[in-house]
C-alpha cells in the first residue's frame, strides 16, 4: 500500500501543471476594472502590457482603457489613429458620445485606423493583443474593440542568404507573414490569387495561410492540404519545419517531398504552374507542394537567361548530384575489388600512393568523410567572422596533415574534395543533405561487394523514389511515369514560348499557360511566322 502512494505522490510530482494559454471561452463582463484585472492577471502583469485610462464624453464622462503589448505595436499608428482620433480630433462628436452608444459610434465615426473588430470572448482578446493589436475596454462594454496597430521589430526585406542569383529579383521573404503575402502579391496580380488562413499552436497561436490561384490549382490538393493543417494539435509552430514534419506524405525517407524557399518569385512562379504555397508567420521559408523531385534541380534564373544556359546547368546539376554520393563508392569499389579497371599506368601510381597506409580504403574513405563534415558544421555554426577561416584552415591543414602523416592517400583527398564541392551545385539544401547521408551507405556497400553493391543500392534507391507521392504527384515524375509533354522543362529546359501546358503530373485545373502559336519570329527582320 505503501508503495502505491509513493508512486502516485511520484506521478503527481513529475506531472507538469497546466499550462494557461488565455484560451477560455468565456465572454466578457460589463465591468470595466473586471475586465482590466483579469487581462492583467492573465498575462502575469507583464511589463510591456501598457494599460491607460482615459474619459470621453461631455456630461457624462465615462472610462475607457485602451491595453496593447508595447513589444508588438507600431506606436505612431496608436498615437496619431487611435488616441488622437479619440481624445483631440473627435471633440464635437463627443458631445453626443454616451455610455451605451459609445461602442458603436467610436467604431463609425471615431478611429481613423483601417482595420478594427468587435470581439466578446476572452481567447479572441487574449489573441488579438498577442498579435499586436491594441484593444478598447469601457465602462458597461461586454464586447470590445481591436484595433489593426501590428508593428514592433520587423525585419525589412533583404537578399536571399540561401538562394542566390546572377540574374533576377534580390528580394526575400522574412519573419512577418502580412508582408510576405505583400510581396507575392505584387507579382501576382489577380483576384484568382485566393489567401486562407487559419492559426496553428495552442501557445504560439501561430498564423498559417495557404496561396493557390483559384481555377488553376487543383482543389482536391488544396482540400487535402486544407484538411491536414486544421487536423494539426500542437502547442506551438515556430518555424515551417514544423508544418512541413506534419504535411508531408511520407517521413521515413532521406529525400524532401515538400519544397522550401525563401524567395517570393519561386513562389509566385510555382503557383502560375498551379501548385500550392503556404506561408508561415516567424518562418522566412514558405512551402510549396506538390513537389517532384526534378523540381529541388531548377533554379528560379533557369527562366531568366537563355534556354541553351539553363539546359546546360541543369545538365550539371544532375551530374554534380550523382558524383556528390557515388564517388567515393566508385573509388573504394575499384581500389579493392576491380583493379582491372583501372588503367595500368594509374592503378601502378594509386598502388605506390597507398604503400604505408595502414588503413583499407573503406576505413580511408569514411575518415576523410566525417572530418570533413565535421568541418563543413563547424563552418555553419561557427560565428560569421570565423566561419570563412575555419572552414580554409581546417580543410587545407587537416588534409595536408593527414597526407603526410600516411593516414590517406593525396587521391582520397581530392575525391572527398571534389564529393564536397558537387554537393553545392545543388540549389536545394535538402537534397544535398539527402545526398551526403546516402553517400556513407554506398561506401559500405561498395566496400562489401563492390560494384555489384553500388548497383544494388541505385536499384534500392530508384525502387524507393518510385514508393514516393507528393499530394498524388509521383515523386520520379516525369520520368516514372513516363510523361512525355512534361520532358520541355525537366534535365532539358525549351524557350518560354514552348512551354505551353503546366506540368500535367500535378493535374492542374487550367493545364495551357497561353494560347497556341505564340512565339517569336523565326527570322531577324520576319513578322508574325504565320504571315
């Protein structure tokens, strides 16, 4: 008996409190210090809780609070839109302001603020002034009024870190959604562009909207994405990495089946080919989906400079990819099962390059591997200033060293160094991270069985791909299934003017961009090719 109070006192101990999110729902009273009180009790009597008292009225004079978060507000919209319109600008309206017409006269003729709401529950308060609003509580009010005053520390736009161009917009998306929306609507100027939001997060009360052109995308994708935001149960969204974890088709897989950006133009033109965006509120990286897996290849200038370059790039692209985890592999397996491959005249060099090794080219390989990693983190975490010369001196002295040391040979040091640099051609972080993992479970198989363990992990590797869907897409589309029409913008990428149709993996609404026929003269000097 003892010991099953004991236990119990043990569970009560370790079991957290409950937490207290503000989401009662409850409305509010008609007393005005009621009202103030438990607002602030509520918010633990929080420093940057501003709370001022003010009369309106002639005769009688009555109380209002106005209440904001001073961290979250744009403090000039307050002062000229909101306690100037009340106290100075509206002196002859007050002359007819009485306690029971006040609330709806001060939302008529009062705030010279755009956007305002009447709210009469404590979780929608506790909500809107988390989200930066400033709220008006009154004597006798059972309802009160939120004014739209969003500001504080906001970062202004600024230059992809991540997705860099030669040629092409300079602008980012940022931590604040109202402005990201903003900046894909400029480039997509039309009523279709169709915006739902909801919040996500019992904490965090985090905003999440989804953008789709209506009459384009599918809409059995936009229900099904709608379908499993609102199925998310959470006590916070603080990045989109969060909703991606919880949208995505499938998680056990090295390989992204929701694409990342941080650029406002990758969005804009993926949602001209019909896919679907969602934006999230503190994240600079919005979600785009479907996504295939010859979409994380295309960079956004592939359409801002000749077809002839891009198709050339991409080509790269895909090489750069394939070396980046088959390289390694490819040299163990040759170096310890299949010298006969190699021609003499080298095989006789690598032979004296490895007399003194004391370690197999497998053990080699993956030693060179790590350190390298390790450094390549290092280069990432390490403060900007150091970055640079951890990532030069580190490489540079631990490869030199361990050359002359006769831990590996100079070849493994330069196809380690050439695995890595192929690993940054790729524009999609993930997939290059996708590539570095995969990388160390080809090495075991090419130092096992050699070529044959190459072969069969690209067999497992295309046989996984191929289990893979992204919102009903194939991940391999186009080219498992084989979709001939879709191959004008895949490894190759034609002119503008051929690529009529939007991807028909992702079933758009609309399939044709524009009409037939259109495209430049064929001739310098020619008309129209028809004439």
């Amino acid at each position: 008996m003892r010991f099953w109070r004991r236990k119990r006192n043990k569970e009560k101990l370790e079991s957290p409190p409950p937490a207290r999110d503000g989401g009662d729902q409850f409305p509010l009273k008609k007393s005005l210090q009621d009202n103030v009180d438990r607002l602030k009790r509520e918010l633990g009597n929080s420093p940057d809780l501003i709370i001022r008292t003010f009369e309106l009225g002639i005769s009688p004079r009555f109380q209002v609070v106005i209440a904001y978060i001073d961290s979250l507000v744009d403090r000039k919209m307050i002062d000229e839109w909101v306690m100037k319109s009340l106290m100075i600008d509206s002196v002859e309206f007050q002359k007819t302001l009485t306690n029971r017409n006040a609330m709806e006269l001060i939302q008529r003729n009062a705030l010279t603020i755009c956007k305002i709401d009447v709210l009469d529950q404590w979780d929608q308060v506790f909500e809107s002034i988390l989200s930066g609003n400033a709220i008006l509580f009154g004597e006798g009010w059972n309802q009160i009024i939120a004014a739209d005053t969003t500001g504080g520390s906001t970062k202004p736009v600024s230059e992809p870190l991540s997705q860099i161009v030669v040629r092409g917009p300079k602008d980012s998306f940022t931590e604040s959604i109202r402005t990201n929306i903003g900046l894909v609507r400029m480039r997509v100027k039309t009523p279709n562009l169709w915006l739902k939001k909801l919040t996500i997060g019992s904490l965090t009360k985090t905003e999440v909207a989804v953008m789709y052109i209506q009459g384009v995308a599918n809409e059995k994708i936009v229900k099904d994405v709608m379908k499993k935001l609102k199925s998310i149960e959470i006590d916070g969204i603080l990045e989109s990495g969060y909703i991606e974890a919880f949208i995505e088709n499938k998680s056990w897989t090295p390989f992204p089946t929701i694409y990342s950006t941080e650029r406002p133009d990758v969005i804009s033109g993926n949602l001209l080919e019909g896919r679907v965006a969602i934006l999230i509120d503190n994240s600079p990286y919005a979600l785009v989906l479907p996504a295939s897996f010859n979409l994380f290849f295309q960079s956004v200038e592939d359409y801002y400079q000749r077809f002839d370059i891009s198709t050339f790039l991409r080509l790269l692209r895909y090489t750069a990819f394939i070396v980046s985890f088959i390289a390694p592999s490819i040299y163990i397996a040759l170096t310890t099962y299949h010298p006969e491959m190699i021609p003499t005249d080298l095989l006789i060099n690598l032979a004296g390059q490895r007399e003194g090794i004391p370690f197999p080219a497998l053990v080699e390989a993956f030693l060179m591997e790590v350190i390298f990693e390790v450094i390549r983190e290092a280069g990432i975490r390490a403060p900007k200033a150091l970055s640079t010369a951890v990532t030069i001196v580190g490489a540079i002295v631990l490869g030199q060293t361990a050359v002359q040391s006769g831990l590996v040979t100079p070849v493994m040091v330069i196809v380690v160094a050439l695995t890595a640099i192929a690993s940054f051609v790729n524009p999609s972080f993930n997939v290059a991270i996708a590539a570095r993992m995969i990388r160390f479970i080809y090495m075991i198989l090419a130092g096992t069985f050699g070529m044959f363990g190459i072969s069969l992990a690209l067999i497992m590797t295309i046989a996984h791909m191929n289990t893979l869907y992204s919102y009903g897409t194939p991940y391999l589309a186009p080219f498992s299934p084989f979709i001939p029409e879709d191959h004008k913008d895949t490894v190759i990428r034609l002119p503008i003017w051929a690529l009529r149709k939007r991807p028909s993996s992702i079933n758009p609404n609309n399939p044709n961009r524009f009409p037939r026929g259109i495209q430049p003269p064929q001739e310098p000097g020619s008309g129209d090719p028809d004439d």
